[in-house]
C-alpha cells in the first residue's frame, strides 16, 4: 500500500461525492505527473478505479432523490458507445506508433484538461443566471432523447480518449441543456458517469491497460471519500470548491503540457494558475456581492393580511 496514493484517492472520492467532478480530470494528471505512470496505463487505471468510486456515488445520490432517470439513461445511450469507440482509437493509434504517441497522448490530455478546467470555472462564475430557470426533471420528449444522445456520445469518446470530462463536461451539459437543479445535476451526473465508466473501464481493462496494484490503492482511499462528500452534498457550499478544482485543473494542465515538451518553465505552471485564481475570486465576491444587494422578489398576489403570521403581543 502506497499512503501517498490512499490519500490521493481519499481527497477526490470527498470531491467527486459532493460535486460529481474530480475522478478523471484530476487523478490521471497526478498518475503521471507524480507518481511516473505511463499515459495509457493511467487512463485505463482510472477509469477501472472510477466506474467503482461512481458506483458507490451513484447508488447514494439515487437513494437521495438527486437522479433524473431519463436524462441519465438517454446520455448513456449515446456515451457508452462514444467511449467504447474512443478507447478502441487510442489503442489502435498506440499500437500503430508505440512510444512516439506517448507525447501526442499527453498533449491531448493536456488540451482536455484545458476544456475542463474552463468548464468548471464557467459553471461556478457565470452561471447563476440559470438558477431562475432550473427545473427538478427534464420532460422527454423526442428532441430531448435526440439531444442527450448525441452529447453523450461526443463527450464519450472524449472521455475515452483521455478519461477526462465524465463529471465537468457532462455537469455543465446538465445546466446549459437540461438545465437541472444544482443537486440532480450532481446526482444525475454521477450515476450516468457510473455506467459509462464501466462501459469505458472494461474495454481498457479487454486491452490490458489496467494496474491493478495501483486500482486497489486509490480504491482504499476513494471508496469512504466518496461517501463523505455524497453526505456532505447539501451542507457545504460548493462555488469555493468549484473555483479551487477549476485552478487545479489548469495547473495540471500546464503541467501536463509541460510534460509532453511545451517550451515554458515553472513560473508558466504555478503563476498563470494563481493569476486564474485571483481574477476568479473577485468575480465570485463581485457576483455575490451584487446578489446581497438585489431586491427581494415581490410577493405572490395571494400573499393576504389574513396569512401572515399574528403579533405575540
């Protein structure tokens, strides 16, 4: 057992129970980053570790009520067999050319990073306009169906590719599309990232591109970290989070850049990611800051003398 690795495991189980990302998008950058593992290996290995951890995660958000069914099979439909054919590209393309694909692999995951890293940062900072327009469930109608099926195929095959965006890029298609409340966005998130993690995880797993040592040590500490943050969803706020997560992501994808032969030091790595940082906390205090002084909405027309509550005295 690895403790490093436990507690890797530990602090992106709590995340991903409480804001449905963090799997991929940061554990594939800290396999390779830190602790060496080839690309597809850590690819393969997290997408294994993550269809268990969102296993875990999507049966506690069910039972809570947070899934849109609907919404979550009909992604499915189109993500599963978008991560089948992603997995079998990137293996052909690995086979084809061997060690010399290792870099453009990086810099795909470098790029991917990039994409989540925005989408986070977009869905805590100018997204709040939405919240008028949220909805509990999603009626499926045809074009609905048509819709989540052809999202979740592109987003599939990215996630394939890479094992980046089964949480940020479909989360941010559950607010921009379907646009579900905060909480059934987490929890329809989760569950469908459950299947198409599995889907995903056992293709690479067909191809040999499973650690299983290295699976068993981020399981240890993702398992109970997940079922904390899924018992933590509705008591901590989560924009500070989402904010941090979207700075991290950066951070890792400088560095994964970096790592795949990008021309720039150490000060590109850490000082781009926390001028990302500054520029978004002052957004965040300005939006809420603006929200605070808003005038409160009117009451409803039936609001009467006759409802409101009697002096005591």
């Amino acid at each position: 057992m690895d403790p490093l690795i436990v507690l890797f495991g530990l602090g992106v189980g709590v995340l991903i129970g409480m804001t449905g990302i963090g799997g991929g998008s940061l554990m594939t950058p800290l396999l390779i980053l830190i602790f060496g593992t080839k690309p597809l290996v850590a690819i393969g290995t997290d997408l294994a570790y993550g269809a268990l951890t969102k296993t875990l995660g999507g049966w506690r958000h069910l039972r809570k009520g947070n899934v849109d069914m609907g919404v979550a099979l009909w992604l499915c439909a189109g993500s599963a067999p978008g991560a089948i054919g992603g997995v079998v590209a990137i293996e052909a393309i690995q086979r084809h050319y061997g060690d010399e694909f290792q870099d453009v692999l990086l810099l795909a995951l470098g790029i991917a990073l990039f994409l989540v890293g925005a989408a986070v940062l977009l869905r805590a900072l100018f997204l709040q306009s939405l919240i008028a327009k949220e909805r509990h469930t999603v009626p499926m109608t045809a074009r609905t169906k048509t819709i989540a099926v052809a999202l979740g195929f592109v987003l599939g095959a990215i996630l394939g590719l890479t094992s980046v965006g089964s949480g940020a890029l479909i989360g941010l298609a559950l607010i921009l599309v379907f646009r579900l409340t905060p909480q059934r966005v987490v929890g329809t998130d989760v569950f469908q990232a459950a299947i198409l993690l599995w889907v995903a995880g056992l293709t690479h797993l067909f191809f040999g591109n499973v650690d299983y040592g290295l699976m068993a040590n981020i399981l240890v500490g993702s398992l109970p970290g997940v079922w904390i943050g899924t018992h933590l969803v509705n008591r901590v706020p989560t924009a500070g989070l989402r904010i941090t997560l979207g700075v991290v992501l950066f951070a890792s994808a400088f560095g994964v850049m970096q790592k795949a032969g990008a021309d720039y030091g150490l000060g590109v790595v850490i000082g781009v990611p926390l001028a990302i940082a500054a520029a978004s906390w002052a957004i965040h205090r300005r939006t809420a800051k603006r929200r605070a002084q808003a005038p409160s909405p009117p009451l409803p027309a039936t609001f009467s003398a006759s409802t409101q509550p009697k002096n005591p005295s």
